[in-house]
C-alpha cells in the first residue's frame, strides 16, 4: 500500500474541502503609525470644529445679546416706574455702545459695550465697584448657548437677571 502525499492527495468524495488557512502578514510599520495617529486626529478635528462653532455662535450672538440686555434694561426702569407711578429711573442712550441709567436722585450707572472685547462694563458709584461681564458660551447637555461671564463673581448671567441685578444694586445704593 502506497501512501498518499497530504498536500496532493484529493480529498474523499463528500468530505469537507478545508483551504489552508493564511496567516496574516504582520502590520508594517506606517500601519502601526497610522492605527495610532487617525484616533487622535479625529478627536483633534472634532475639538476644532466645535471651538469653530462657538467662535461663530459668539460673533453672531455678541449684537443680539447686546441689543436684548439694553432693551431688558429699558423695559426693567419702564416698569418700576409705571409700578411707582413716577420716573424713578431714567435711561439716555448717547450711542449704540452706551446706556446711562440714572436714578430720581442723579445716582446713575454707566453700561458701556465693547464689541472688540467682547465685553460690557457697568460703570458707577451706586456699584462700590465697576463690574465687568463677557459673552461666553455654556454647554449644557450637549446644546451650546450664550450668557454674560463675571470674571470677577464667577458667576454667569441671563440677559434678564443681570439686568435685574444691576437695577437692584442701583435702587438700593445709599444716597
């Protein structure tokens, strides 16, 4: 009886055709490189995207923000002084920049904005100190949104609560 060499021999009829199975070549080198590099170029790319998104958020929020804490302010005296039935506080609006709020007494704060800075300083006695707040964005569950940044208090603002803020530091400041 001959044997039969393993390699050639055909297999019996009906018997399962196994391939030899091949051995993977090992990775080479900018493989390996690669496989270590593209993970942490993807999460680089997405850090600059998200960054981009908020610097845009921020350039096309800064006038609307602007705009809406003028008008809450505006609206806050209007109020107090139609609750009072007389002008408690008064708002004169030198420019676009500026906003005075004065009290019946001649007390007033100063809200002064600077788009370069990205910030808004309210100036005046009836303060003890000038606060200074900047529009920053917040995430909060994931949704990005802007609000007004104490750097001093470390604190964020809503236009409307800072507003009230402001005019309640100015109504209740000594005379």
């Amino acid at each position: 009886m001959s044997r039969a060499n393993p390699v050639t021999a055909i297999p019996a009829k009906g018997s399962p055709v196994h391939p030899p199975t091949a051995v993977p070549a090992p990775a080479t080198w900018e493989e390996e490189e690669l496989s270590a590099y593209e993970p942490k170029r993807a999460q680089a790319v997405e850090a600059k995207q998200i960054a981009d998104s908020r610097v845009e958020l921020l350039a096309r929020q800064l006038p609307l923000q602007w705009k809406a804490l003028r008008e809450i302010l505006c609206i806050r005296c209007e109020s107090l002084n139609d609750k009072a039935g007389r002008a408690i506080l008064r708002t004169v609006s030198a420019d676009h920049d500026s906003l005075e709020i004065s009290r019946e007494d001649n007390q007033k704060i100063e809200v002064r904005f600077d788009s370069a800075t990205k910030k808004i300083k309210f100036i005046g006695k009836a303060l003890s100190y000038d606060r200074e707040y900047e529009l920053a964005v917040q995430t909060y569950n994931g949704v990005d949104s802007t609000a007004w940044y104490s750097p001093t208090s470390l604190s964020t603002e809503q236009p409307d609560d800072l507003a009230k803020l402001m005019l309640s530091l100015l109504l209740r400041a000594d005379q």
